[in-house]
C-alpha cells in the first residue's frame, strides 16, 4: 500500500482551481522528497511543473512513489467537497491497478470522504527540466503577486477582442515593464515602473533588464498563472525571444510552481 | 518516475 497523508486542503483547493482551467490532465508523483506535479495544456503551448518538498507539508508520509496521470476538473470537484482542515490519503495498491482512492478526513466533524479517480493518461509528461539559468533571459521582472493579479484582471476586462483568442504584449524596456492588451473598441496598456524599495520594502517591483524585450502570450496563461500566483507573495518573470518565458513563484523555500510558455509567434 | 523527454525539446518541437 502506497499511501501519503497530508494536510493541505486549502492549498490544493486553490492550485486546482488555478490548474484546472487550462490543463486537463497533469501527472503527480509522489516520493518521500514530496510532490511533483506536471501539466501540458492542449494546444501544448504551456507546461505547468510544481514543485513542493516534504517539509513544505504540516503532516507527509510517504513510504514509496506513486505516480500517475489524473483528471484535474475532477480532482477540483472533488476538493471542492472537502474542508479546509481535512487530512488527506491517497491510497493506490501495490498491483497497480488503474485507480488510486484520495481520502478526506474531517476530525471535527467526523466525517470520511472518499473518491476513486480513474488514472488517465498526462499528455506527455512528466518531462526532465533542468534548472533555468537567469542569466540566459533578456529581462527579468519581479513583482508583488497581488499586483500581477490587478494587470490580469484590468488586461482581461479590455483584451476580449471577440473573434480570436485574446492575447497581451508585454514588453521590457528603460526599466519599465508595459503590458498591452486589444480589445473590440480599444485597447489597455499598464506600465509598471520599477519601485524605490526604501518606500515600500515588502513589496518592490524589480526589473533586471540585459536588453530590450517584447513578447505576446495568450491571455488566457497569464490568467491562470495569476490564480496560481496567490500562494505567494512574490511573481517572477523570466523573458527572451529564444526561449519559453518562465513565470515563477516560489512557495516559502519549499517549493515552486512554474509556468513556462511558448510566446506567439506573430 | 521515467521522465518523456526534456522540456527543451517538447519546446523545439512545437
């Protein structure tokens, strides 16, 4: 029996309702280090890899590996169910048979849920990734997360340009990162400067930049990405034209989630 | 677990 207890309810609550819009399935591992979780969106435009150590967990256990490809709308639906304080198991037997059973225990009420999950295949991964080197992109930004939320949000009030899927051009230049969105009858542009850190100490906005630069990605990414980013305080974006954009936060010292995407082309 | 491939490549090819 393989079997990690942990209680992190909320937490995965929220990383799935972020995941879930985008990917469909992902591929979760399990090991006694913690967890890796990876997904590939269908137009396989962006590959989504987090990353959360043992420590990261108030209570993990978890005597051998067990990976698998699940759904993520279900695994949403199912944590949707579940309280904030549950403890969760995850239980697949050693036969490997094609299911693995998540378990949430509520202590206060005493109540047990229970949900089978059919394993499906993960689209391609997990794949190896290597650790990404910030000298190798042409600007990096570093932001409060909930100030990248506030340019998502204003970038998809005004980016629905009805017939095409929306996209946002985010450019690095003069120390100044400009986001640019078009709408049907307009279009919205925030420029956020880099920030005395002596005024606001917790939150700076940093960017480092090697040259100019001027990408487009589907909104849709960021989007997700921002709902994502609530399990930190602290965005980073990694730029180039050569390579796939690195959206990163890390989660207290423990782990990281990371999208990287593919800009457009055009 | 067996990993499919590096991300560099899954990037090349899309």
């Amino acid at each position: 029996m393989l079997e990690p207890r942990l209680v992190q309810t909320t937490f995965f609550k929220n990383v799935l309702e972020a995941l879930s819009d985008l990917f469909i399935e992902a591929h979760f591992e399990f090991s006694r280090t913690g967890l890796e979780l990876q997904a590939i969106d269908t137009s396989r435009v962006a590959l989504v890899a987090l990353v959360l150590r043992a420590e990261a967990f108030n209570h993990y256990l978890c005597d051998r590996g067990l990976s698998m490809g699940l759904n993520l709308a279900d695994m949403a639906k199912a944590f949707r169910c579940a309280n904030n304080d549950d403890i969760i198991t995850i239980k697949a037997e050693e036969d490997w048979t094609d299911t693995v059973t998540f378990t949430f225990e509520s202590p206060e009420d005493g109540e047990i849920l229970e949900f089978d999950f059919d394993f499906v295949g993960s689209n391609g991964v997990p794949l190896e990734i290597p650790e990404y080197q910030e000298s190798e992109y042409q600007a990096i930004v570093r932001m409060p997360s909930a100030k990248f939320m506030r340019i998502c949000k204003k970038l998809s009030s005004f980016g629905d340009s009805g017939d095409r899927d929306p996209v946002v051009i985010i450019s690095v230049y003069k120390e100044r990162v400009r986001s640019f969105a078009r709408g049907k009858t307009g279009t919205s542009t925030t420029v956020c400067l880099q920030t005395q850190t002596v005024d606001k100490p917790k939150e700076p906005t940093l960017i480092e930049m090697k040259e100019e630069v001027s990408l487009i990605f589907d909104l849709k990414y960021m989007n997700s990405f921002s709902k994502a980013s609530t399990l930190s305080d602290q965005v980073t974006i990694n730029l180039s034209s050569e390579l796939p954009a690195v959206f990163e936060c890390k989660i207290a010292e423990l782990g990281y989630i990371r999208y990287y995407i593919s800009p457009r082309k055009e | 677990g067996s990993k499919q491939g590096s991300i560099m490549s899954f990037f090349k090819k899309v």
